[in-house]
C-alpha cells in the first residue's frame, strides 16, 4: 500500500464512462484515476439523480449526500449487479 499513490478501480463496470469523462472534464473535473468510480461521483456532483440516464453497463453503488444527509442508492436498469442493504435502529 502507497499512501501517495491513488487508488484505483479493479474494473470497470460503467460503460461508455470514456465520453462521460471527457463531458465532465470540459466542465472542469479533475481525474486521479482511470476507474469509473469517480465519473460516478462527479456525474453525480454535476446532475444529481439525473446522472443515472449516463450511466451504461452493470452497476450498483449508494452515495451519502452530506449537505443534505440522504443515502442514494442505484443499480443497473438489467438488475445484473446486486444492490445489497440494511436497516437498522443503531449506528453500526
């Protein structure tokens, strides 16, 4: 582990994320990685829920909203990556 190397994605899940990253960095994004997991985070920064109708391929995350403290989840249109979760009355 390299705590000043970036991280990175072992795959890529999000399809078409090239032309969705080329979209966001003419927007002014900054990318460390090549991995799909910050087109996701960015193109949820630009659109909000909206950025689901860029996303291709099999996926399934959640996003803490912060300033609004709101879990989102998603998950492929085909339901081919599980989105698992749960409920419960304490914190962890």
């Amino acid at each position: 582990y390299n705590k000043h190397k970036p991280k990175r994605n072992i795959g890529k899940f999000i399809t078409k994320d090239k032309k969705l990253r080329e979209e966001l960095i003419k927007k002014g994004y900054q990318f460390l990685t090549q991995g799909d997991t910050e087109v996701v985070l960015y193109a949820w920064k630009e659109w909000g829920i909206k950025s689901l109708e860029y996303f291709h391929g099999m996926f399934a995350f959640a996003i803490y909203d912060v300033n609004q403290q709101k879990i989102f989840g998603a998950r492929d249109r085909a339901g081919e990556k599980p989105f698992y979760y749960t409920l419960q009355n304490q914190p962890y």
